[in-house]
C-alpha cells in the first residue's frame, strides 16, 4: 500500500513529424552568363552578402557603357530641345518625342546596371552551403542550379495534429522528439504555428515547433518520432 498524493499528470499523443531548416533554397543566377569564380567550398558556413559566384562581365560591361553613352545622349538633345520649346521655337510633339527617347534611354541603362549586379550571385542569408553543382567556364542560365543553402542553426518540426486534439494546443507548448540518427537522446522545442486551416482529406491540422540545434547534427529531411504534450 502506498500513501494516495496529487501528482501532475502529463498527457501526450504520439505523431510522426518531419524536421525541416529554418531557410533552405537552391541557388541560381538571375542572368544567363558563363561561370568566371566561384567563391565557396562545399559545406562552408557563410555570412548573408557574401559573394558565391561571379560570371564573366565582359559582355554586359559593354552593353553598359553603350546604354550610358546612349542616355547621356539623349539628356543633352532633351535639354537642347526643352530650351527651344520654351522658346516657342519647337512643337509640342518634338519636345514629348525627346522626352520620351530621354526616358526610355535611362530605362534602359538602369537595367543594364542591374544586369550587371545580377552578375554577382550573393548569399541571402547565412548558412551552409551545399554540393557545388557547376564548374568555371561553364555556361548557365536562369534555371541551372549552382548550390544550396541551408540555413540550420534553428530546425522545425512539422507535424499534422488530429481535429481532436487542436482546441488544446496553444503557441509556446513544449514537444519532444527523438530521431534515429541519435537514438535514445530526446530533443526539445515550442510549438510556434498552428495552421488555421484543416486538411479536409485528413481532418488534420499542420503544426510546426522551432528547435535550437547549435550542434547542427539535425538535418532537415529527417524524421522524428514526437511526443506532443497536451
């Protein structure tokens, strides 16, 4: 016989979730070009602005400098043509067809500017980056893939929550999980979204939780048995 006390009962369900980075993407140019240096090693830690990969800029320095000679100009013959049409010595349509080439020329040359910066692939955010996928000389275009980035220094967790159990959830309610790759050792994190929308195919709920990994040993990608504490 043992003396009867109030004790704290936890309630928990057990889900199957899926860990997944804080910030992942594939990284790719904004123009067509080919590959000049690649500044990263495969599984290097970065900082946000810094530089990935540099495409030769021989071509788009050219069409540069011609979209600034052309703007430059049409600035002056839109001066010139604005001092006549004040002076009453040009039609009105003259003066809008200058204003209109002036116009168009710094579109132009603002874009290539632009260009010409899109020559430069920086890193988004810091992270890790992943298997170089491109060599120098290489020819590529918008849609070729020349790395990942992953960004793992928080991981979520994702799971889908049964109907039943939602009205007890709230944000910043603690869930554990373990993973195979360390079995036996129990990670902890806080929920921090709960969807406000239901799958109709399952009636569940898509949840997720933030998890501190300092360590970087989880992966996204991997899956972890959770206890989910109600």
């Amino acid at each position: 016989a043992v003396e009867a006390r109030r004790m704290p009962v936890v309630e928990t369900i057990p889900l199957v979730a899926t860990l997944a980075a804080n910030e992942f993407i594939e990284v790719n140019a904004e123009t067509d070009g080919i590959v000049k240096e690649i500044h990263f090693q495969e599984g290097q830690r970065i900082e946000a602005g810094t530089p990935l990969v540099t495409l030769d800029e021989t071509k788009l320095r050219a069409e540069l400098a011609e979209a600034r000679a052309n703007a430059q100009l049409s600035q002056a013959t839109f001066a010139r043509t604005e001092e006549l049409f004040r002076a009453q010595l040009l039609s009105k349509q003259e003066f809008d067809q200058a204003a209109a080439t002036y116009a168009m020329n710094r579109a132009t040359l603002e874009r290539r500017e632009r260009d010409l910066a899109d020559a430069r692939v920086i890193a988004p955010f810091a992270g890790i980056t992943g298997a170089r996928r491109i060599s120098p000389g290489q020819v590529i275009t918008r849609t070729t893939p020349l790395t990942w980035l992953v960004d793992l220094d928080i991981v979520k967790v994702e799971m889908n929550v049964p109907e039943r159990v939602l009205s007890q959830l709230r944000p910043g309610q603690a869930v554990e999980f373990s993973v195979a790759a360390f079995p036996g050792e129990q990670f902890r994190g806080e929920v921090y979204f709960i969807s406000p929308q239901l799958d109709e195919a399952t009636r569940t709920a898509l949840v997720k939780a933030r998890i501190p990994n300092p360590d970087l040993r989880l992966k996204g990608g991997m899956f972890a048995s959770l206890e989910l504490r109600l």
